[in-house]
C-alpha cells in the first residue's frame, strides 16, 4: 500500500512539532518526596468529603505506628489551651485525641501544611480544627449539624484515621 505524499509530509510535520514541544528527558523524571522525621507519627494534612448517609474526615498521617485515638463529644464550643473559642461552628462538637502523634518534625518545623481551622459545609460536617499538638498529642475538634451516629476507624498504608458522621 502505498501512502500518499500529503499523509507523508503531515506525519514528518506532527514528528517534528512533538520534538521541539516534547519535556527533556530529564524532566519527565519522578521527583522523590522525602517525608518530614518525626518523635511520634506525623500528621500530615486533613481531607473531608460527603458521601451517600454520612460525612468523612481522614487524618493523613506519616508512616510509623498508628496513634491511639480516642474521641469525645460535647455540645459547647471548642477552646484552645488558653481557653479562646475555637474559630468553627455547629450545633455540637467532636474532640479527636491522637496520643502518639504531632505536627511538627525533630526541628519543630511544621508538617502539617493545610488550615489550623476551616469551616465547611457538608450535610453533618461543618468544620475542623488543629486545636493543639504537643508534644506526643494532637488535638483535633469537629463542629458538626445534626449526626445519627460516629465511626472512627484506622487505615494503613497510607496510615490514616478516619471519621465518618452519618446522617
């Protein structure tokens, strides 16, 4: 089969716009990201998301072991250690305690990069907090709308801690 001169002369064309537009090679590489050296676990960032019947919040944590967690509930505002109001709101309030965990490396540098507080505004979420870390424990504090019920739960690799909110 033979292929015509114009396909011919278009094919060198697009071959030649590829190489000129194309990334060096060295660019293409994969960049390696070192995770920050942390005493304890470190916490890395906070993601939440709605699903159908509930609401989540993941912890995302460094590799290392797996903080022990343990969460209350209250119906007042959260306060930080010198007792100012944390800046989020809802109808009640969920304090997330991970023992074994900070968000600081071995230089006191921050590894937590995301919003020490943010208010949101999903069905049963309605904002999160940094409220403290030190030392070994990180608080975190929830201000949600009405719930039925609160699931935590851990998952590993990626280490991460869980909360779902359902409806």
């Amino acid at each position: 089969m033979r292929i015509p001169r114009a396909a011919r002369a278009l094919t060198a064309a697009c071959a030649a716009a590829l190489t000129l537009f194309a990334a060096p090679a060295s660019a293409s590489a994969a960049v390696a990201v070192t995770e920050p050296t942390c005493t304890y676990t470190c916490v890395l960032d906070i993601r939440t998301a709605t699903h159908p019947g509930f609401d989540r919040l993941v912890v995302d944590l460094g590799s290392g072991a797996l903080p022990q967690w343990q969460v209350t509930t209250q119906d007042t505002p959260l306060q930080d250690m010198e007792g100012r109001t944390v800046p989020i709101s809802g109808s009640s309030y969920l304090q997330l305690v991970l023992n074994g965990a900070q968000t600081f490396d071995t230089d006191y540098a921050n590894t937590f990069e995301g919003p020490r507080h943010e208010q949101i505004d999903l069905p049963t979420l309605k904002g999160h907090a940094v409220v403290f870390s030190m030392e070994s424990d990180t608080l975190i504090g929830l201000a949600a709308g009405e719930y039925a019920s609160v699931e935590v739960f851990t998952l590993t690799a990626p280490n991460r801690v869980v909360i779902d909110l359902h409806r």
